[in-house]
C-alpha cells in the first residue's frame, strides 16, 4: 500500500461492515471476532471492522488499531444502518433479504452468512442462489475464514436491478387501464 519516508505503511481506510439484523447471530460474531479472521480481512487490505452485533450476548474485542491489525468496534442497534453500509468496502451479513438486496444495490461486496440456528431456514436458499449466479459469496460460520481467504471481490457479478415496467403493465392491463 502507500509507504512514506519513514518506511512506515500508511493505508486508507477500508472499512468491514458485519449486520446481524435484530437477531441474535452469535455464532456469525464469533466467527468474525476471531484472530485468523481478523488477520485475513487485514492481509487482505481492510483497516476497521465494524460489527452490528443485535441481540446478541457474545461482546466482541474492541481494538485501536496499529501495527500489524484492525481497528474493531461494535454496536447493537441503529434506526438505520444505509451509511454504514455506504461506506463499507466489504460486507458480511446475515441471510435476510433486506440486507442483502440494499447491499447488492449499492454495488457492495458480500458475503453471507447463514444463521443454521433458524427453523425453517428460507433464507439460505436466497443467498446459495444468488452465491451460485457469482452476485455474492455463501458461508457457514465455521467456514468464514476460508471464504475470506478464498475470496476475489473482483470475480463478484453486479446485481442488475429489477425492471417493474412489465408487472405494472400487467397489472394496468387487467385493471382496465390503457397501455401508454
């Protein structure tokens, strides 16, 4: 990254965003709290690791930063989590489709990872399909690191967004309205 003449190694900011929604997704904070994580996503070049923890009970390690690792920190709850999304270089999410399709509109790399504790888990079926079509990476939390490691963002697909014209011509149409 960018050295200065001192030798020492000043990078940017490249920020981590973890969301486990408002649930509780311990396993998934763990995950990204441990040190081979950690120590990946800054191999990697990220700087700050941000984590949006929910109901959870596990309190991750915060850091300052420095030498050699991330800058960690962690909140439960915000009314609106858009800017940390905006600002984020890479997320790492719960399945729920909400964050996942506000992540994919604003061309965010990510990576979900599924909640294997929920009944009637839907919401992997989500995110494997939209791993399978290269829009974003799927993991379990005992398989964080390796996809992290394993990742190239590069290789990730746009989402391309949905076009409502031809339901809301159908919709028009079989309520009697004219087609413009």
């Amino acid at each position: 990254m960018g050295g200065t003449d001192d030798g020492s190694d000043v990078r940017s900011v490249k920020m981590v965003f973890v969301t486990v929604g408002t649930t509780c997704f311990d396993a998934l904070v763990k995950a990204v709290d441990t040190q081979e994580v950690k120590e990946e996503l800054f191999k990697k070049g990220y700087t700050h690791l941000l984590i949006q923890m929910g109901r959870g009970s596990f309190i991750p390690t915060k850091s300052a930063g420095g030498l050699g690792c991330l800058a960690v920190d962690y909140f439960t709850f915000s009314s609106s989590i858009a800017d940390n999304l905006k600002s984020a270089s890479l997320v790492i999410s719960h399945a729920g489709s909400g964050s996942i399709f506000e992540t994919l509109r604003l061309g965010k790399p990510l990576i979900v990872v599924v909640n294997e504790d929920l009944m009637d888990n839907h919401q992997s079926e989500l995110a494997e399909e939209l791993a399978e079509r290269k829009h974003l990476y799927c993991a379990h939390p005992q398989a964080l690191y390796s996809t992290i490691a394993d990742m190239n963002v590069d290789a990730l697909l746009p989402y391309p967004p949905g076009d409502a014209k031809p339901v809301a011509k159908l919709i028009n149409r079989f309520l009697g309205f004219p087609d413009d």
